[in-house]
C-alpha cells in the first residue's frame, strides 16, 4: 500500500514544533475532562483529590496527574505541565491505576520454610512483619560478619531517588560492601560506561526537545515505538510538521519505528560498529567533517583490541579482561588511518547494507545546514561491543560538529524510570557512589566521607568494585553467595541464561536453593517462587517517591493512597532490617544505625521520624549537598582542592521539584530562582534552557559551536577509534538462526504489573515469536504453530507469527520477554560487553523445531 | 509486519478502508465486545477485533474508517469517529491528525 504523503502546512499550529528556544511541547489538548493542569493535594470536586505523579514505567518519564477517590485510584491522565511529556502518554500510563489492583497483591509478609519447595507456587507461609525482619535481617548480618563477599543487593531503575539514595548509603557505609548492583546493568550500562570513557560525566548534553528541533532523526538498534512510545509520539510528530524532515532507521529488522523511516538500513547483527565506522571514514576522506569544532573541542585515542567475549566466569580476571579499560592517545591522522579501512564497499560487504545507502546516511552528516539526531537504545547497548558502538556514534556527531546543540546531537534513550535518576545519580552500581563519584578514585571516597559524615577513611574499604549483575548471578549459581536481597525488579524472568540461574538441568540446584534470597514485591512473580522471604511492597503513588529520566529530569509522585493490607514502604523495610543489622555497631564511636539515618528514622519508635513528604526532603537534601558542596565545608574544601566540579550535577531543594512537575539538572540558583537546564554545555542564556553559568563557571566561552565540555579530561571529549569485532558467536548449522529479544508497547519488562492489568493483557496476552516467512517455510512452520527455540544455554516453547509487530528478515527472529510462562531467557546467553558487563540480549544462536 | 508509511490525510479513506475490509475483522461485521469499559482519562479500547490491522496497515488502517474527509466524518456507521481534539488546530474540518495522535495503539488498545 503507498497512500501519498500529505502536505502538512499548518505546522504553526501544531504545538508540537516548539518555536522558542526552551523547545518544549505545547500543551495537548487532553481526552479527557480530568486532564487538566493538576494541583498538588488540591480537591479536584466532591472528595477526590489530585496529586501530581510521573509514569511508573519506562524511561520517558512521562508526567501524570493522579486522581484518587476514597482511598482508590480513579484515574491517571497525562500531565500538562510536565515538561518531558506535556500531557502525552501511552496505554500503559493511561491505565496505570488498574495496575495496582490485581486480584493478587502482596499484602503480607511471607517466608519459605522448606527449600525445597523452591520453583513451585507453594512453600510460601504468611508471617508478622517482626518474624520476617527478624529473619532477613539474621541472615544478613550472619553472612556479613562471616564473609561479606558472599552477600549481594540487586536493586533496580525503578527503584525511586531517595531509596536507591538509602540503600547505596546502608550498603557502602553501612555494611561496607560493593556488592550491589541495579538492573539497569541489563539496559544502560554499556551508554553509562561511554559516557565516562567520552565525556567524564554520565549524562546526556541534550533533552526531549531536541526532538521537536531536528531535521533528521537517525534511530540506532531503537524501537521507539514499542519501548519509548511518547517519545515516539513526539518523533513523528515533528516529521508530520515538516515534509522536509527525514528518518533514517539502522535496525537489524522492520519494527512499527520503521514504518516512520524514510529508509531502513537492515544491518546484519552486529555490523553496525562497521557501518558507523564507514560513515566517520567517508567523512575524513572526503573532507566533509568539521575541522573547528574537531580542532577546539576533541581529542582522539584507541583502545585495547581483539578482547574476545566472556563466555567464561573468569573473564574479567583474565588477561585480556583486565585491559578492555585500557586507551591510549593518538592524533587525529592516526585516527583516519584506523578508520581508512572501513570503506563504504567493506562496510557494506559486512553489514548486507548497501554502499550507497551508507553514503547517503554519511552525506546526511555532512550536511551542515540541517540538523541530525541520532537515537538508540538497547540494539546498541545490549550488545557484545556495546561500549564500542556508543563510542562509535559519538564519534560520527564530534566530527561533524553535531552534539549538545539543540536539535543537533546524540541522545542514548534510557529504559527505565529511573535508571539515570537513581541507578546512575545516586549511585546504586558496583563501582559507584552518588553523584558520578567511584569507589576506586581516594577524592571521591573523602568527598564522601564528607557528606555522609564519616571518619575520614573509612570508605578505603570499598576502594574495590563488587559484582556486577552478571557475576553476582554466576557466583550465586555456584554458591558462592549466601545472601541475595532483591527489589523492585524480576530478577528470575529479565536476567539472561535462566537455566543456570534457575538451576534448570542443575541436579543439585546448589545455588538457587542454598542462598538465602529476600525478595522485595507487589505481585507474586517467579522471582518469590525463589524468595525465601517476600515482603510485600507498597507500589508506586502508595508511598512519596521521585525518579529521574533519560532526559535529566528529576519529578517526583505524590502520595495518593495508602497501601493495602500490611504492604509496607520500600524505606521503611529498609530502616528496620539496617537497625537490626547494625544493632551494637559503631562507626566513629558513634551508633552506626543513627549516625547513618538517626536524621530521618527513630529506631526505638520503629518509625519515622516525620511525613514522608519531610523523609524524602531529609534524604533529598544530603543527596543534593552531593552537587551542592557549599552546603558542607568540608566537601566544599575538598571539592575546590580535587578540582571535583561537583556543582556541574546542581540539584535544587525538595519541594521546587513538585511546584514545578519536574526539573533538569543542573539547576541553577539565580537571582533566587532556580533555573533548569536542557542543553549541557551549550552556552546561551540560563533561563532558556542553556547551560550559561556551568561554562561561565569551569568552560571556554569562545569555542567552536559555542559548546564547551567543561566536564571533559583537557575541556576535550575523546573520540576513541574502535574496530568491527564479530559477534559473541555466529549462526551454525546447528544454531542457524539469530534470537533478538525486547519490549513491546503494552507490556513493561517482565509483565508481571501490566499483565494485571486486563485492557493491556488482553491487547497483548501472549508472547509470539516473530518469523519471516520464507524461514516459516524452510521450517515447515505456519501462524499459529508452536515451537521450541533452542541454543546452547538452554530452550523455550513459543507460538509462532508471521504477522506480529516486527518483520524480521532470513534468519533472524524476535521474541518479546514479558510472559513469564514463555520465558523466553531460558535460551538467552549471558555473555556480555567486556567494558560495560551488560549483557547482549539481541543476538543469541538458536535452533527452531516445530512441537 | 510493519508496512506503509506515516501517512495520515483522512481525505484517502477509500483506499484505506478497502484495504482494511480486505484484512478480515473489520467492524463493521465484527463482534462488538460490550463489557468494556473504561474510567475518566483512558483512552477509548476497540470494541471490535482489529488483530493485524495496525500491524499491516499503520495509522491510515484505522483513519480509514474513523477519520473524516470532506465528505464525510467517518467512513463506517459503527466507527466512532474521531474527537476534534485530535485534529490539527482542533478542528475536524482541518483533516489532519494532530501530529502527536498519529499513533493510534499508542494510546487506544485493542478491547
């Protein structure tokens, strides 16, 4: 079908096409009488009450205004005044209230009395939250004083500010141990781990309305309109506003964001560092790159290469492993020469794209009198070169003197709520600790210590990374961990390798039913059916909370209702097993449990010792003395003496971000006002959205673009030349086909809230592996037919579609990892990028058979 | 699979529509699910099963029977047709969609 394209000539009345320099969405007219600009605790007409709240899936972070009546939620619309979203939503958002009311809620704690009983829906009896804390708080502190290398904390991107703030805070002062890490390994990692290597600072320059201002969009390994639908709303609106406007998709199959391309480059699996590579070296070749902006702003180096793939559990401790970190300095003629290789006939040999086509995406850089904006998400991230190919995007933006202008830039989407606000900002990793800071680095351990109000020294214990997300669950199947506290994730559906982790096919189940595993929930999922004790969570609006977004938007959720049953606040739990833990304990003479949360929490009350509201400020305001190191003179000392440039990360007090429905860091103080910034490094006036005091304060105002990356090694960027390196392993006579894995729109990640929720179930209520048609022929195979998919690690049954919502090409199939009965991860390998440890979810080799 | 491009003038509904008859379950001779329904601010479900009309159609699949052109405001007598706020300016007259509400599963489910 080919419907001619419509003459759209009434952009200046699409509210979408931002005309002023902030580049914010007008407000959408709303569906809805309800979708009005909401007021914080305001009575919204009889006695309903609006509180204003921001999505609980993914990593749009769209805003919403929460309407509850008698203790129930009756609705959530989109909200205006939030400046990611501006009223726009999707399904799941518009049905987020039904997803607190699945017929099953967690409402008591639960404890697992007989092991064996792991893997089954029983074994599970209800407890008193006493016996419960008892429990999980013995173990915890009998693993820790016997070998605190044997206890791990998994938390999540989903996990809101303040307690992900508490938990790294318990975990890393408290317990002294790195052995925590977030989910958001699986998603964001290999783009965090770029950030650093690029920039010296994990964050994006640019912000949502970059989309508004493009000419072109460039989507890499990103499908939009399944994982970030508002966004995707706001892409193709933009492209309906100007004919001129293009879409250039590199994807390795036709998803719904291809449907918006005005071309599709189909790569094969794992080629695009090539066809990235093809792209940078066309440019240098033919002259087409930006020699100012190359010249004042970036410096050019190459890494370790040919650093093989970890299959194996000691990779990281192998030769190869402990140099993937490893670059040196190069010139740039150096630079050209690594890349003079990649020939857009190489390139295009590699990939299956056609030369041509990769010249005209090249061409599409080098014209500097459009804007382009390259977006991706997890076909980059979620790759055995992961680190690489982020590497490899910036590198084709610095030549061509495209990034952090509005409009004009590089954009690594995030996948969950609040995998930059918390996983990344507070410091939930392994290695990290709030505000970009690492547990490796002397200064940043005593800026720590400073804020934190410790003996200085103290954190020298945790000078060493913990486990990452992989290794954790490796070492956890070989029993090597005793104790294992999950929250806010589904650990035993989303992490990659399932037979090993489950111990499927492992007689002794050693791992899995030796460790004590602690489970945090509001749903039973497959991860309780492992738990030893479940305590039941108090979800999303049920509690005060705040996440930040892919754009460095900080907004948090009212309260709105209260938990049912004897569901609990994620904190609270968090209070009570850290007092039982550290009873008698001390730090600097001083009670270690007060000296750490006496601020906000009573331990003899067992409560807290305020509001939510004023817990969540209390905890907000020793996070923001992070970037605000004016607020304590010794951080202050030692930021001005280590030259840390911690007020780069500015945040603002508590409540400025519920008046305002949400703000981008940094934010700046001016004249008593607090102003938010969307472009970093970017010089321009402060209160349109630029980053004017940040490079008055440390950057060059006289520079190429008018950017200056004030946060860089030398205020200069690194371009690193990275080559192709094949796949972890490529399809073989007995593996013929590649397995891709992801989300689709109805359902966020493993289900288990919006498969409660029954319009998005129904919509949605199976996972369906997508095949191209001629391979359903060669199979012997039709619509509707199960299989069984099968790799090295281990097999699932799936009904076959030749008519889902991607079209993969020839050998290549996709599968969705939300339904817990298809389980989809049983067959997914867990091998991972060597830098970011973040496993590649797109390309395991599988076998189909018809059952 | 995903075909066509992002196309939303109402004006060819005709095509439109016989492409979407052509696929099967179309509304008007579907059946309707009658137990839906839905509280202030979610968006309206399809009532009538439209599996594989997104997939195979895009937007213009559903524009086809729910947008209006000069003739009309919508195609079939049992589809809803579409509010004015999802229209450019506001306006049903404009016919053109509102650039944010060019993705209709986006926000409307199937029922």
């Amino acid at each position: 079908m080919e419907l001619s394209r419509r003459t759209f000539v009434k952009a200046g009345a699409v509210a979408l096409a931002s005309a002023a320099a902030g580049g914010t969405l007008g407000v959408l007219p709303g569906c809805s009488p309800a979708a009005s600009s909401g007021a914080s605790g305001v009575a919204a007409g009889g006695d309903t009450v609006k509180t204003v709240g921001v999505c609980r899936f993914c990593g749009c972070g769209c805003g919403v205004i929460v309407e509850a009546k008698d203790g129930r939620l009756i609705s959530v619309t989109g909200d205006p005044d939030n400046g990611s979203s501006r009223g726009l939503n999707c399904v799941k958002g518009y049905y987020l209230a039904n997803a607190l009311y699945g017929e099953d809620r967690l409402t008591k704690p639960l404890i697992r009395d007989d092991k064996s009983t792991k893997g089954t829906e029983g074994g599970l009896r209800e407890a008193s939250w006493e016996e419960a804390l008892d429990l999980v708080a013995s173990k915890l502190r009998e693993t820790w004083k016997a070998d605190k290398s044997r206890l791990a904390f998994w938390g999540s991107g989903q996990q809101p500010i303040v307690e992900g703030y508490a938990t790294a805070k318990f975990w890393k002062a408290g317990l002294l141990s790195n052995n925590i890490d977030p989910n958001a390994r699986l998603c964001m990692a290999s783009a965090v781990v770029g950030f650093m290597n690029i920039f010296q600072t994990d964050e994006p320059a640019g912000c949502y309305a970059d989309i508004d201002e493009t000419d072109v969009f460039v989507t890499w390994g990103a499908n939009m309109a399944e994982a970030h639908p508002m966004l995707y709303s706001r892409l193709t609106a933009r492209k309906l506003a100007d004919d001129k406007v293009r879409h250039y998709d590199v994807t390795t199959m036709a998803t719904r964001t291809s449907a918006s391309a005005d071309k599709v480059l189909m790569f094969r699996p794992g080629t695009d560092i090539a066809i990235a590579n093809a792209i940078a070296n066309y440019l240098i070749q033919n002259n087409l790159y930006d020699k100012a902006f190359v010249e004042d702003h970036i410096q050019f180096k190459q890494g370790t290469e040919n650093i093989g793939n970890s299959f194996e559990d000691g990779y990281d401790a192998s030769d190869v492993g402990k140099t993937v970190d490893a670059v040196e300095n190069i010139t740039f003629e150096q630079f050209a020469e690594r890349l003079a290789p990649y020939t857009l006939e190489y390139a295009a040999e590699l990939s299956g794209v056609p030369a041509e086509d990769i010249r005209e995406l090249a061409e599409v850089f080098a014209d500097k009198s459009r804007k382009v904006l390259s977006l991706w998400t997890m076909g980059v991230n979620q790759h055995n070169r992961g680190t690489w190919m982020n590497h490899c995007i910036y590198n084709i933006h610095f030549l061509t003197g495209r990034y952090a202008l509005p409009g004009d830039g590089a954009f690594s989407l995030t996948g969950q709520p609040s995998a930059c606000g918390t996983a990344r900002e507070v410091g939930t990793f392994s290695h990290r600790l709030p505000a970009d800071l690492l547990v490796a680095k002397a200064p940043h351990r005593r800026y720590t210590e400073a804020v934190w109000n410790l003996p200085e020294g103290y954190l020298d214990a945790i000078e060493k990374p913990g486990m990452h997300t992989v290794k954790m669950f490796r070492e956890l199947s070989k029993g090597n961990v005793d104790f294992l506290w999950s929250a806010h994730n589904n650990w035993a559906v989303s992490m990659p390798n399932l037979t090993r982790f489950l111990g499927r096919g492992d007689e002794d189940k050693k791992g899995i039913y030796d460790c004590f595993i602690c489970v945090s929930e509001v749903y039973p999922t497959l991860s309780t059916q492992y738990a030893d004790a479940v305590l039941p969570a108090a979800m999303w609006v049920e509690r005060e909370g705040a996440f930040g977004n892919g754009e460095r938007r900080t907004a948090v959720f009212e309260k709105a209702i209260d938990p049912p049953g004897e569901a609990k606040w994620d904190l609270w739990m968090l209070m009570e097993i850290a007092k039982r833990v550290l009873d008698g304990e001390v730090i600097g003479g001083q009670d270690a449990f007060d000296t750490l949360f006496g601020q906000v929490y009573d331990k003899q009350a067992a409560d807290f010792t305020g509001t939510q509201r004023e817990v969540c400020r209390a905890l907000w305001e020793e996070y923001r003395t992070f970037s605000n190191p004016q607020l304590n003179p010794k951080a202050s000392e030692i930021n001005a003496a280590e030259k840390l440039k911690m007020e780069a990360k500015q945040l603002a007090p508590y409540d400025l971000y519920i008046e305002d429905h949400g703000l981008t860091w940094p934010v700046r103080e001016v004249d008593g006002q607090w102003l938010p910034t969307l472009w970093r490094f970017c010089d321009g006036p402060q209160e349109d959205g630029f980053d004017q005091l940040g490079v008055a304060q440390y950057g060059q105002q006289d520079k190429a673009a008018g950017v200056s990356f004030y946060k860089s090694a030398d205020q200069r960027p690194s371009a690193v030349f990275r080559p192709y390196e094949p796949p972890a392993e490529e399809p073989s006579d007995q593996y013929p086909f590649w397995l891709c894995t992801g989300r689709l729109l109805e359902h966020w990640h493993t289900g288990s809230m919006t498969r409660r929720v029954p319009e998005l179930h129904r919509a949605l209520p199976q996972a369906l592996l997508d095949v191209n048609p001629a391979d359903c022929e060669q199979l012997g195979v039709k619509d509707g037919d199960m299989v069984r998919v099968s790799s090295r690690y281990g097999s699932f049954d799936i009904q076959v579609s030749t008519a889902g919502r991607t079209a993969p090409p020839q050998g290549i199939v996709f599968a969705p990892f939300f339904a817990e009965e298809t389980l989809v991860n049983l067959a997914v390998q867990d091998v991972y990028c060597p830098l970011s440890k973040e496993p590649d979810f797109k390309k395991t080799c599988v076998s189909i058979r018809k059952v | 699979m995903v075909k066509g491009k992002l196309v939303v003038r109402c004006a060819m509904v005709g095509a439109a529509m016989a492409l979407a008859l052509a696929l099967g379950g179309c509304a008007t001779d579907a059946p309707q699910r009658e137990d839906l329904s839905y509280g202030p601010g979610e968006p309206p479900l399809m009532p009538a099963p439209h599996a594989g009309r997104y997939e195979g159609l895009g937007a213009p699949g559903c524009y086809g029977c729910h947008g209006a052109n000069e003739v009309t405001d919508h195609m079939l007598a049992a589809a809803p047709a579409l509010p004015s706020d999802h229209y450019v300016d506001g306006s049903v007259e404009t016919y053109e969609v509102f650039g944010p509400r060019g993705e209709c599963i986006t926000c409307h489910p199937q029922g």
